[in-house]
C-alpha cells in the first residue's frame, strides 16, 4: 500500500485532449461562468503482455461487489521516497486533482493483499460529472452495482485504489450453474482485453500468497 504525495498515481499520463464551453458572454458583456465544461482525456497506462505480469504488478487482487459509487475530486499525487528528481523534486507539491468516479466494493474473497473477506474497498476511476464540469475518457469501463467482479488493484494509504489499467484490470464475475454444480464465469469488462483470467489461476495466486 502506497502513502499520498508527490507522483503521478500509477506513473500514468492524463493527457487533456479537448475542452468545450468554458465560459460564455452574455447580452451585458460579462462572462458567464456557468456554462457547462466538458473535458475529454486520454490516458496512458503501463500495457500488461501476460495476466502472469498483471497480478505480479497488482499488489491486491480481489472478487468483490459494487455497492455503490460517488463521483468526487481528488488529487492525483503519491508520496515517494525517490532519489530521482524528476519523480520527487522536493519542496510542497501543487494540487493536481481530477474527477474521479469512485466504487464502494465489498470483498467476497482475496486471491492477494492485505485485505479480509467483508472489507470494503473504494476504487476509482477517471470520468464523472461534479457540478457543470464533466471529465470523460474513452477507457474508463462500466462498472455497475450490485455485480460482481475480479479486480487487479494498486493501493494507497490515503486516496481510493485505482485499477493497474482500465482496459485489462477488471473482470465480471458471474456464477453460473452446470449440472447441478455452481461454476464461475469470468470475462473481461473491457472488449479490448485480450488477457483470459480463470479461477484456477486466482487460486494459484491466492496459495502463493497465503
């Protein structure tokens, strides 16, 4: 688990790629500050060649439900102990937020981390609507309550988890009956995931971890 500061969280880029309707001017000359923003990103993630390499990087992995979520500001920055300074170049850091849509999960089970079965852990993704500002990012997944899901995660001491890339870090979780025996089926959240997870290989993980 990471403590808050002074990178970038995950070492990923957010890269402001378009802005519309900042202000406006009204009949009497003055700006009109309410018009809605929208703000579209992209972002750039670490890519994973294997699941193998994904749940080595991850430092939690859980199955979990979605209880609720909240759209909130946060601010982007981990604490680093680095001596490269580039990533902490000392001094008080600015704030560097962004609008988030955060999930409330509740754990079902650990296959790694520092987590126990009925926990709740807040996770977080990139995108959402405050006020008249919207942030939207074409890799953020739908993610809805009250489904389960598998979840390769890094974690921080004082801001919600955030998924290692949206793209191949979640996985929908479905139990499905076959002759009288409950079965799981596990697929990816995101269409462009071409890494397969299956529960052999969560316990293979969760044995290695305990």
């Amino acid at each position: 688990m990471k403590k808050e500061r002074f990178i970038p969280l995950l070492a990923c880029s957010i890269i402001l790629f378009s802005t519309a309707a900042c202000s406006s001017t009204n009949n009497t000359g003055e700006v009109n500050n309410n018009e809605p923003v929208t703000t579209v990103v992209t972002e750039d993630y670490p890519s994973y060649s294997s699941i193998e390499s994904l749940a080595q990087r991850a430092d939690t992995i859980i199955k979990g439900t979605v209880l609720s979520s909240t759209v909130e500001e946060i601010n982007d920055l981990i604490e680093t102990d680095s001596k490269d300074e580039k990533l902490n170049p000392g001094g008080k850091p600015d704030d560097v937020s962004n609008i988030y849509t955060v999930y409330s999960v509740k754990i079902a089970d650990v296959y790694k981390g520092n987590y126990h079965v009925g926990d709740t852990i807040e996770v977080k993704q990139l995108g959402g609507k405050i006020g008249n500002t919207s942030v939207i990012t074409d890799e953020k997944v739908d993610i809805k309550n009250e489904r389960d899901y598998i979840f390769f995660l890094e974690t921080y001491e004082n801001v919600p988890a955030s998924l290692l890339n949206p793209i191949q870090s979640l996985y929908l979780y479905e139990s499905v009956a076959e002759k009288s025996i409950d079965k799981a089926k596990i697929t990816s959240a995101h269409q462009d995931n071409q890494l397969i997870l299956n529960m052999e290989y969560l316990q293979k993980i969760k044995n290695k971890s305990q």
